[in-house]
C-alpha cells in the first residue's frame, strides 16, 4: 500500500518480476501475475480482509502501516 493512493481500496503486488493492483478480495485490478500467485493472494486476502482495511485507513490518516503476516 501507498499512502494517500487512490480508491478503490487496493494493494499493490510484485511476483517473479510482474506486477499487479489488487483489490481487497484479491482480485486483480491492473496488470497481471500468473494463476497460482493469485489464488495465493486470494487465500491472504481471506485471512487478513479486516487488516487490509484497517492499514486502508492508517494509510490515509499518515499513520504508519501494521505488518501482516504471509501465509505460511
């Protein structure tokens, strides 16, 4: 995430030199990562959704960001 980024609520992600924009839900707003990466992404979002949407908010409030876990 990037602070004072634009909506709708995304962040932003790197894999094996591609990059992508991704919603909430894991969903690929803009560019492109393959499958497997974004199944990977969407199983995160579903554990971590209410993180994503707090550190949203820390973003746009100048606070510094909380670190989520990866999966494991």
């Amino acid at each position: 995430m990037y602070y004072d980024d634009h909506k709708p609520q995304h962040f932003h992600v790197a894999y094996e030199g591609l990059e992508a924009m991704c919603d909430f839900d894991g969903k690929i707003i803009k560019g492109h990562i393959p499958t497997k990466a974004q199944k990977l992404i969407q199983e995160w979002c579903e554990i971590h959704k209410s993180d994503l949407e707090e550190n949203w908010e820390r973003a746009r409030q100048d606070k510094p960001l909380n670190w989520i876990e990866p999966l494991k």
